[in-house]
C-alpha cells in the first residue's frame, strides 16, 4: 500500500479550506508508516518573511495539526527544515526539470507577477515540493485544487527521472477531498479562501465562535433570495453550502432544499462551522501549555523519516551517476 502525505507552509494562519482540503483528508485515514503530515516551513522563505514569525508559526502550525487530528502514533510528524534529505534531493531534482516547467506554474506567475525581487526559491518551490512528495514514496497527496499543476509537476519529474536513470521513484497523484476542494472567501466568493486574503472572508480554525459566526453572518449572498446550489450563477451562496455539506456531510443541494433563507442558512452554517472546529481550537488550548510535548513529537518524527528519506536520496544518487562516499 502507498504513502499518503500532505504539508502546509506557515504562513498566515491555517483556516477552513486548508482545513477540509487537505488536513482531513489525510487525518481522516491515517495509517502508520504510511502517513506523513509535515509543516513546509523551507516554503515559506520563497516571499518576503519575517525570521520571527516564521520560527513562531512552524510551532504553532505544528500544534494546530495535531490539535486538528494529525496522530503521532499513526503519522509520521515533522517539520520540514528538520530533514535535511528534502534538500538534498531537490537539488537531484532541479536537475531533470526544465526552466521554462519551472516558469509555467500558475503560482509561479501570479506570486512573481507584482515584485521587482523575485528569489530563485520562489522559481524552485515547486521542486521542493515534488522532493517532498517523491522523497517517502508517496503515492497519494491530499491537496486543495489550487496544487493541482504541482502535483503533477511531481508526476512528471518522477516519470522523467525513472526513464532516464532506473525506477527509484513512486508517481504520485493528487487526492481531491470528496467536497470543498476548493472553499472560496466569504466575503469575496469569486477568490479562494486563503491566509493571505481578507481576513473578513477566511474562517480561520483559532478564531473564536464569536468571530466565525460574525464572518459567516457577513458573508456575500447573490441577487435574490433563493437558497439554491449554483456554483456559476449562484457563488456567495453555493459556498456557504459547500462548507455545510463539508461540515456535515449532506449533499449541499439537500442542505439546499431545507434551508428557510439566507439568514436561516448562515445560522446553520456557522453553527456548523462552529462546531466542527470546537474541538480544535479545545485542543490547541490544552498543547499551548505544553509546547515541550510538541517539540518531543517532532523529534520523533524527524528521526522515523529519515529511516525512509535517507534510503530514497542513496538510491537517487546512486542513480543519477554519483560516486557512493
Ligand atoms: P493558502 O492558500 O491559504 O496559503 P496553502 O497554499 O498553504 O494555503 O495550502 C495548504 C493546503 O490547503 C493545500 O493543500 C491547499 O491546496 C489547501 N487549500 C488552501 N486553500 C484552500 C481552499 N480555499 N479550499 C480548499 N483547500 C485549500
Ligand atoms: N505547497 C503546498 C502549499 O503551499 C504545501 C506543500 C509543500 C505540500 N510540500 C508539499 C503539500 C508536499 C503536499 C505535498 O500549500
């Protein structure tokens, strides 16, 4: 059976899309050995950073996953920068992808898009990423629809590197959350949900119940009054209903048909929202006044991934013509 991981870079603060994107996709089924849940802490050196803030948020990060689900019994838990092999085999792998791939991605262009100043990691970053991925084997990756052309970028330097030097690498493929693979800002439905958007439009998983259920009374409805599931016509309304179905499970045109109207429907959906992230925010409460316990858990992790990266990047090497030390 293949592995399954998926990372999250600290920036901003995690939020609800991150949330049924990709957290609990991977929480949801996790298996030991093969799940591997890790903060992308390397990532977040691709735009302008605050030293401080990104040592602070790899914590915090670390601690609003496993206070989100993420099992240290049963996944393998870490930060990135902790594993020196995911360098190492970024660098094998700059060298079977090309410029202009690198140049392609849509991250690439919009991020770069507005700064005179743009790093060669933010070019690289999804390189990084397919390190990340190919580096433990994984075979499924848990992401939101914005990684998609990453994903494959994976794919395609897996095959590449398998054709031309020996099949050392599993190819992955992108795992898309049943619902809400794509939950858009509420209060501007027509961008996604994201750490770096408004903060009145991103549900974030540590806001109090108060704050989410003031974001999710404001949140942008359409021309109308009809509760009604129309993703095109319809996008300020068919959000809120994607996050009830994600929430509980209903099919959101179900949710549809039973709701009164759109107050009626923002209750239900913040009432939902807050009690899907209830239990969260109760237990990043309780590992806040033990950051130690977070520290040991990521020790530990760091030690049961090298057991595998440590192999993969030998194997690479030796494959791509370096002389063993
Ligand atoms: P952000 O875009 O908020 O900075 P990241 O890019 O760090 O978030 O994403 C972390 C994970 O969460 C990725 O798998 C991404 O695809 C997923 N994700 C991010 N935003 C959303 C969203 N609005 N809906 C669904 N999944 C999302
Ligand atoms: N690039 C992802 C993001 O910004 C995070 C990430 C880094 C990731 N490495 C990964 C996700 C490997 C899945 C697998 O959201």
């Amino acid at each position: 059976m293949s592995r399954r991981i998926t990372g999250f870079t600290p920036s901003g603060e995690l939020h609800l899309g991150n949330y049924f994107g990709a957290i609990k996709p991977l929480v949801d089924e996790q298996i030991p050995d093969r799940s591997i849940i890790f903060v992308s802490d390397l990532h977040a050196l691709t735009l302008d950073h605050d030293p401080a803030a990104v040592r602070r948020r790899t914590l915090e990060f670390a601690a609003v996953l496993l206070a989100a689900g993420a099992d240290p019994a049963r996944s393998i838990f870490l930060v990135q920068s902790h594993v020196p092999e995911h360098t190492e085999l970024h660098y094998l792998l700059e060298s079977v992808t090309g410029y202009g791939e690198a140049r392609r991605m849509i991250q690439f262009k919009e991020k770069s898009k507005d700064s005179d100043r743009v790093r060669v990691s933010l070019l690289t970053y999804p390189v990084l990423m397919a390190a990340d991925i190919l580096l433990y084997h994984a075979g499924e990756v848990p992401v939101g629809a914005d990684q998609r052309q990453h994903v494959e970028l994976a794919r395609d330097i897996a095959e590449r590197f398998n054709a031309a030097y020996g099949p050392v690498f599993t190819v992955p493929r992108m795992v898309n959350p049943p619902v809400a693979a794509r939950i858009m800002d509420l209060a501007r439905p027509a961008v996604k949900m994201s750490k770096s958007t408004s903060p009145a439009g991103t549900l974030r998983l540590l806001d109090s119940p108060d704050t989410l259920r003031h974001k999710v009374m404001r949140a942008a409805t359409d021309p109308g009054s009809a509760v009604e599931y129309d993703p095109g016509n319809r996008p300020g309304i068919a959000n809120l209903l994607t996050i009830l179905s994600a929430c509980t499970g209903e099919d959101p045109a179900d949710a549809a048909a039973r709701s009164g109207g759109y107050a009626d429907l923002k209750r239900t959906v913040a009432d939902a929202v807050i009690a899907t992230t209830d239990p969260i925010r109760h237990r990043y409460a309780d590992l806040g006044r033990d950051p130690e316990a977070v520290r040991k858990i990521l020790q530990d992790g760091v030690i049961r991934a090298r057991l595998i990266a440590g192999n993969t990047v030998a194997a690479a090497k030796r494959a791509i013509g370096l002389l063993p030390a």
